[in-house]
C-alpha cells in the first residue's frame, strides 16, 4: 500500500525556537513535495526533491530528502508568525502507475 | 496568483445531481491535476491529464470522470453526488507530464445538502 505519513500532525511553537516535521513514505519514490497552505486557502509549492541527500533552503524553511530512509524533513529554523500554517508533503510513485500521495499535513502554530 | 483559474468558486447543490467544475491551467501548462480537500479524507490525487490524454489516476470514483480539451482547459464532471462529496476541488498544472512544479487554483468549494 502507498503511504505517506507526516508527524507530527499539530505542532505549537514559541517564536525563535527551531523545530522538524517529518514524512515518512512507504515504497521507492521518485519525487518529494513540500505544500504550504494558508486556512481557506489553496496550496502553495514550496520544494521539490529529486534525489536522495537533496537539501533545499528558502528563507527560515529547509527541507531534505533521504531515499533510503524514505524519509523527507522539513526544518524551521527560528520560527517567526508568518509561518503559521499547514504544511503538506507528498510524494509521486513512478513505478505505481505516477500515483501522488499526500501526508495528512502539520497544522503549525507559531505562537508570538 | 498561481495563473489557474477554477470556476466556480462555490456549488451548493443536492444529492443525486451532477455538476461540473472548470479549470485553466496556466498558459503553456500541458498537465492538469484534479485533487479533492475533505476534512474525512485529506487531500487525495484523483486524476492526471497531459496534453489531453489521460495520465495518470488515483483515488477517483467511478461517478467521477474528467477531460482535458484541446485549449487544455479541463473539466471534472461529478454525478450522483453524495454528502460525502462535500469537499474543495484543487486543480494544478504543470508544464510536463511529470511535475517536477506543480501550480494550485483557488480551488472550488463544493456543498451536496
């Protein structure tokens, strides 16, 4: 079975404090997403990883991808309001007909 | 602004009915993607269309069906709608079959009472 699995699924932070959400996917895949979504809002792409030891930064936000661990993080570094809200990760099989799923998602609150 | 558009933004209908929802894909996207937002299930894929023929298809029901036409706009054509059904539709667009980016709409906001 395909799965994707994020944890945790609510984190409540401090601002200044640094912290990880995880994504753990069941079988080989080929590509690994990162989505923000703002409440009532559509979802915004913030990474893709292709490779295994791929690392992408933008801002406070960086994310890896270990292939043999199956495992993707993203981290937070020194957590400021305006990164309050739901992070989704997702992931494309290639070889089980393109199927993309998506982890359940991280509602993050970055408290003032 | 993504460049996708949706139509329409809200649907409120009943059970049994059909209804239809539009999407747009950014100019010189070749792929859409259809997706359904519920609080029971999460996000779930449901199809792919790359430059008018069918891609890719995940969890979607066979009351559901979906084209892309020749301007690439894309249609999802829902019928005999259940409660269940409730949920935001998500279209995306890529420029390739394989997304290496994909691009959300606003997403339409369908109500089956």
């Amino acid at each position: 079975e395909l799965k994707v699995e994020q944890n945790p699924l609510f984190l409540s932070m401090q601002e200044g404090k640094n912290y990880t959400i995880y994504c753990n996917y069941s079988t080989t895949s080929d590509r690994l997403y990162w989505y923000r979504q703002d409440p009532g809002k559509s979802l915004e792409s913030l990474f893709v990883l292709l490779s295994n030891g791929a690392v992408k930064q933008e801002g406070r936000l960086m994310a890896s991808l270990d292939t043999k661990a199956r495992l993707s993080t993203l981290h937070i570094t020194a957590a400021v309001h305006d990164l309050s809200a739901t992070y989704f990760c997702a992931a494309i099989f290639m070889n089980r007909d393109d199927k993309i799923i998506f982890g359940k998602g991280t509602r993050l609150h970055i408290l003032p | 602004d993504s460049g996708v558009t949706q139509t329409p933004k809200h649907l409120i209908t009943a059970t049994g009915q059909r209804v239809t929802l539009r999407c747009s894909p950014r100019s010189g996207d070749l792929s859409v993607y259809w997706y359904q937002q519920s609080l029971d299930q999460g996000l779930q894929f449901l199809i792919q269309y790359y430059n008018g023929e069918e891609r890719a298809k995940g969890n979607i029901l066979e009351r559901f069906s979906a084209q892309q036409f020749p301007d690439l706009h894309s249609e999802l054509n829902l019928s005999s709608l259940e409660l269940g059904d409730s949920a935001l539709y998500f279209c995306a667009s890529s420029p390739q079959g394989v997304p290496y980016e994909q691009y959300f709409g606003p997403g339409t906001r369908l109500t089956v009472t």
